[in-house]
C-alpha cells in the first residue's frame, strides 16, 4: 500500500494531464456504450415505460421472419466488399498520378481534392441529379441502350452504385494520405532498380507497395470499420430501395429508432458494434501487418 502511494505521489501530475480526456471519454463514450447495451435488455419506447425482456430483441432480429436484419447484412456484406476495393484502387492510382510531375498540376490536384471539401448530403444530391431520369449520366445509359436511371433503381446495381459512389467521396481523404506516404520514398531507390534493369511495374510491386504498406494497412483498418457504417449515401439515393435492396444496417438501426423502439435500436447498434470488432480481429488474422514487407 506505502508502495502504491508513492507511485501515486511521484505520477500523479500524468493523471491530472489526463484527467480531461478520460472524462470525455466516459461522458461521451464508455456510458453511452454501457447504457445502449443496457436499453437493448429492454423493451424501451419513447414515451413509454422501460420493460426488462434479456435477449428478446437479439433473439427477434436474428430469427423472427419479419426481421430485416439478415437482409441489411447482406447488403452492408455487398457494400463492404465493393467498397474497399474500389476506394483502394481509385486512392492509390490517383496519388500515384499526383506523384509525377504532370501539366496543370495545380489544376488536377483541385479536381481531385474538390470532394473533400463538400458536404456528404450535398455530394449525394449531386449524384441523385445525375442519375435521375433527366439527368446527364441517365441520358447517356439511354443512349447506350439502358433503361431510365437503371443504376439505382435496379435491385441488381443499386447497391454497387451506391458503393462506388461513397469510394469516390471518401477517395480524395486517402489520396492525400498515399500521396504523403509516397513523396516520403527516396528517389534514389527507383534510380538504382532503373540501373539494374527494373520495369515501371517491377519498382511499383518491389519499392513502391512495400514502403507504403503501413499507410495501406490503416487505410484497410479504418475504411473497413467506416463501411459499416454508411448511412448519408443511402438516405439521399435511395432510402434503402428498391425492395429493401440497399438497406444497411446504419440505416435499418434509422429506421427503427424513427419508430420510437428505442430498445431494438440498441440492440441493431450492439450488433454493429460487435461487426466492427470481428472486423478488426479478422483483419488482425488474416491481412499482412507493415513488418512483414520487410
């Protein structure tokens, strides 16, 4: 006890530097958390008396017919896997673009960036417009052969579409975080693999990847967790239609609390909460970690 007390002594102006951050913390995080599990025991509307019922709402969304869960997890599976690798793909080629020495550098770079700076609903409306019945990218699918507004009206491409359409949203944040990662690398290891007779596509495999893997994987890390998440791209495109088609679960959890079921709503944000979780543990099983480039 004499021990702790003269740790205590010696430490404590450490924990008066952290005292404001750990009480957000519990304010706005650790209680929140505790007090939604608490609500998803319960049969809890607005207006209404709270009512203990254990795992009844768990046990409802995972087995009663009427239940829309394993719909909307179906849906967020196929925006997950859309997603993630479209938003890769377009961050990486685009900082890797960036990266050269182009004409009107000044200019692309504001292309490029322009999405970051407006708002999620504004950007969505935009699209909205554009895939609406009159709308310029409509016009040409019709002049394709497409029927009207086939991309997020049909039950088939709506989900995809809507994916591809949040990767082009989210694509600058990352861009620009590649493209720190990327100006970091000396040039003379790309002067010396020229020497030794390295393709274009030899040096971006062997130096370009592995030096920008840590960047790589906390990107996989925080757009997978982010994904789950996606709730403004659906309000705005498509309210989860057509035919529940893309209903996620972000906006599944909207719509019961809309209705004033508070209690299940908890419960459908436990279930994400735990998604995320499993998320992290299989990308912490199966992805390569930064150290194993080296």
């Amino acid at each position: 006890m004499q021990i702790a007390l003269k740790r205590l002594k010696r430490t404590w102006i450490g924990y008066v530097f952290v005292s404001p951050w750990l009480i957000l913390f519990c304010v706005f995080g650790f209680f929140p958390i505790l007090y939604s599990l608490v609500l998803s025991l319960q049969e809890a509307r607005v207006m209404q008396e709270p009512v203990w019922v254990g795992l009844y709402n768990f046990k409802y969304l995972l087995s009663d017919p009427t239940s829309d869960l394993w719909l909307t997890l179906r849906n967020t599976v196929i925006f997950v896997v859309v997603y993630i690798p479209v938003l890769l793909l377009l961050s990486l080629g685009m900082a890797y673009m960036l990266n050269r020495k182009l004409k009107f550098e000044v200019f692309w770079k504001t292309a490029v960036f322009m999405p970051l700076v407006t708002a999620g609903v504004v950007y969505a409306i935009m699209w909205s417009n554009m895939l609406s019945a009159n709308g310029i990218l409509n016009t040409l699918l019709n002049a394709l052969g497409f029927d009207d507004n086939t991309l997020l009206t049909n039950i088939h491409t709506a989900m995809p579409t809507v994916a591809a359409i949040d990767a082009l949203k989210n694509a600058p944040y990352w861009t620009i975080i590649i493209l720190t990662a990327l100006t970091s690398i000396s040039t003379d290891l790309y002067e010396s693999a020229t020497l030794d007779g390295a393709t274009a596509y030899q040096k971006f495999r062997r130096i370009t990847i592995p030096l920008i893997s840590p960047t790589l994987y906390f990107m996989l890390y925080m757009a997978s967790i982010g994904a789950w998440n996606v709730f403004d791209q659906v309000f705005v495109l498509t309210k989860g239609g057509p035919a529940n088609g893309t209903l996620t679960l972000n906006y599944y959890l909207f719509s019961i609390f809309s209705r004033g079921r508070i209690g299940l709503a908890s419960a459908v944000g436990i279930i994400i909460g735990c998604l995320v979780l499993l998320t992290v543990m299989v990308l912490k099983r199966f992805v390569k970690s930064e150290n194993d480039y080296y």
